[in-house]
C-alpha cells in the first residue's frame, strides 16, 4: 500500500508565481499539505457521492468517454458500488495506512479491496496524512488542491493551476523518473464547477479532477466530467 509523503512532495514545490498578491501568502502555506494520492488497491478523479447517484451520473459513464471514479463515505461504499455500473469506479476517501494488526475502527485496504473498492485517497489535506513511500506509481493519481479553494467557491485560476502541476511533473521528473512524470495522472481539486472545468481542463498539464459539491449536482458533474479532453482520458 501506497504513496509518498504528501507533505515531503508539497514542501518541496514552490508557491506559484501567478497567485494574486491578496491570496499569495494563504496559498503558499496551504501548499505543504496540498497534494493527495490517490492509490489504485487492485491494480482520477475522485468525487464525493450521494447515497444514489443520479441518472445523468450514469448515462455520462455509460458514455465510455472519462474514468470516473467516485468516493462515497465508508458506510455507503456498498450501496453505492450496487447502484453502479461497473464503468464507475469506487473509491474509499480514506484508509489504514499502517501495518495489520489490532486497529479497532479502521478500516484496511484489504478489507476496501474484499468489497470491490479498487482507489482510496490517502493524504487529503483534510485527513492530514504523511504517507510513508510509494512502491510502485503505476496506480497513483495526484490531486492538487489549494486548501483555499476546498469548497469555498474560490477555484485557482488555469495558469495558477497549470504552474502547480508542472511543478509536480517536474519534483516527479526529477526524484522519481521522467517515465513516472509524464505518465503519472495529475488532477486538481478546488471549486471545480461545470462553469470553470472547460478552462481548467485545456491546461496540459491538468489531467482531470477532484470534484467535491458539484459532483452531487447530476448535470452539472456529467459537463465536468465530458470537459476532460479526450487527449486526457486517453493517457
Ligand atoms: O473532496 C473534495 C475536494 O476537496 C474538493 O471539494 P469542492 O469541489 O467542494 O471544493
């Protein structure tokens, strides 16, 4: 199980230069806890769920066109996943990170994996996790989220979205591989609504989203989801 350092990767980005002035300082000290990983179980995007998805949900996956993946809370993972197509995919929004052993109320990867759950997020800057190393990045999504943005109606702007990301791709390039980097899925997260996405997703280095409140607004989320380019689902 999973992923590297989330706070280690973030501290070693530098702030984008294109932050306004009025958010530059919040921005830069949100950044060391900004990145999340997404980690395949069995073999992103990752969206916060209803208890039913609603029909638009549906008819956008059945489509073939994005991954979707979507991360309802833990007691609804079942139903949900039932309610689903396997052309979605579910994702826990958290998990034990640390070895077996006695862990009342925590809930393993392998008990995620039992129930048909293939991603969990670890280090959402929410959850403050510090993840420990990633073994292998085949099934890893970054998701790049300024904690300003979480939910605030306030989305980072494409060139401050794009300047992050490259950032990313490049700590990639150089402490991973550069086959790592240019493989490796990075999304962003923030206030990502069916009004903004289009931009957001023509950046090259943006290769999908983490969608939070928008994703219980049926069309809304399926305009998101088909702003992904085809270039991006394809990768
Ligand atoms: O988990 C969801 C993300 O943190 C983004 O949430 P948001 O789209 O509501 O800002």
């Amino acid at each position: 199980m999973a992923a590297a350092a989330s706070a280690f990767l973030a501290s070693q980005l530098p702030a984008p230069k294109s932050s306004p002035s009025s958010l530059s300082g919040l921005r830069h000290a949100c950044l060391h806890t900004d990145q999340a990983f997404f980690r395949k179980i069995d073999s992103h995007l990752t969206l916060s769920a209803p208890r039913t998805p609603s029909r638009p949900v549906l008819a956008m996956a059945a489509s073939g066109k994005a991954h979707v993946v979507v991360a309802p809370p833990f007691v609804y993972i079942d139903q949900v996943k039932n309610s689903l197509t396997d052309r979605i995919e579910i994702s826990a929004q958290n998990s034990w990170v640390g070895k077996g052993g006695a862990f009342t109320g925590e809930i393993s990867v392998e008990q995620l994996a039992d129930i048909g759950c293939k991603w969990v997020i670890l280090g959402h800057s929410e959850r403050r996790h510090v993840i420990d190393s990633v073994p292998g990045w085949d099934d890893v999504v970054i998701a790049y989220e300024p904690v300003w943005a979480i939910g605030t109606g306030k989305v980072a702007t494409p060139q401050q979205a794009q300047e992050v990301h490259v950032a990313v791709r490049d700590w990639l390039r150089k402490n991973v591989s550069a086959d790592v980097a240019s493989k490796t899925r990075i999304i962003y997260g923030g206030s990502v609504n069916g009004s903004n996405s289009a931009e957001l997703a023509k950046q090259e280095d943006i290769d999908g989203f983490l969608v939070g409140g928008a994703s219980l607004k049926g069309p809304e989320f399926a305009v998101i989801v088909n702003s992904v380019t085809s270039k991006k689902v394809a990768a």
